[in-house]
C-alpha cells in the first residue's frame, strides 16, 4: 500500500491519498510516520482519498483499526474519506460508526465537492483534485 500526503497551511489540512492493496502493516507503519509530520500540530482537518485503494483485506479489522488509531494518535481533528466503490463505502461506514463512538469526529463521501463541505474548505474541487493528484511526499 503507498500513502502520499501534503499539507496545506492555510487550510491546517492534511490531504492523504491511499493506493495499492489495503495492508495493515502499512498502516501501522503509516501512523508511527505520521505522529512526527512537520507541522502536524497546526493540523485540524484530514481529507483521506481512497478511490485507488483496494480495502478487501480490511473487513474484519474495522475495531482493530479504531484501536490502533487510538492508541497511536491523541489529537481530535475532523477526518473524511472520498470512497467510490460498494466495498469500500461499507467499510467506511463501519469505521464511521466505530471512530465516532470513541469520540472521533470522522465521516465519508464520494465526491470532493462533498469534502470541501464536511471540512469547511475555501477551495475548489479542482485544486484539491490537482493537489491528490500531485502530493509531495510519502509515508
């Protein structure tokens, strides 16, 4: 699994992109990376695309997911993932209801436009698509 990511300042958002075989080990491994992000603290919004993911793997590892990211990652931001897929918007929903019952401000949509609304963006769908295009770096 490849996870490429970017910050954009002014919007103290994360933008990530997720590609390849969903792997669990790739996400651990992506977490502890990410708790040491330059200028993660300035961070209070996610936006997770997951239109190139294949997440066949995750299903039975929704609880084990949540407990992870618990354990691993302490600051509340507001987190959404672009889905496009059937498998792939269930497992989205099952992480939903697990994160928000652990106090987790999280949700999920299929279209950037939707995005930019759940996070309360001043961009356009075209720049953001530009940028998940084009991330800087990699975890």
């Amino acid at each position: 699994m490849k996870i490429k990511y970017q910050i954009i300042s002014a919007e103290k958002l994360l933008l990530l992109k997720f590609s390849g075989e969903w792997s669990l080990d790739d996400y651990k491994n992506s977490l502890d990376k990410f708790i040491h992000i330059e200028d993660l603290d300035t961070v209070n919004k996610v936006l997770s695309d997951f239109r190139s993911i294949t997440t066949k793997s995750a299903v039975n590892q929704i609880k084990e997911l949540a407990e992870i990211r618990q354990k691993i990652i302490k600051k509340k931001y507001v987190h959404v993932r672009i889905v496009n897929s059937p498998l792939t918007t269930g497992l989205a929903h099952l992480y939903h209801e697990e994160l928000n019952v652990r106090g987790y401000l999280d949700n999920y949509c299929s279209t950037i436009e939707r995005a930019i609304n759940l996070l309360n963006l001043n961009m356009e769908a075209e720049e953001i698509d530009d940028l998940l295009h084009n991330l800087d770096n990699t975890l």
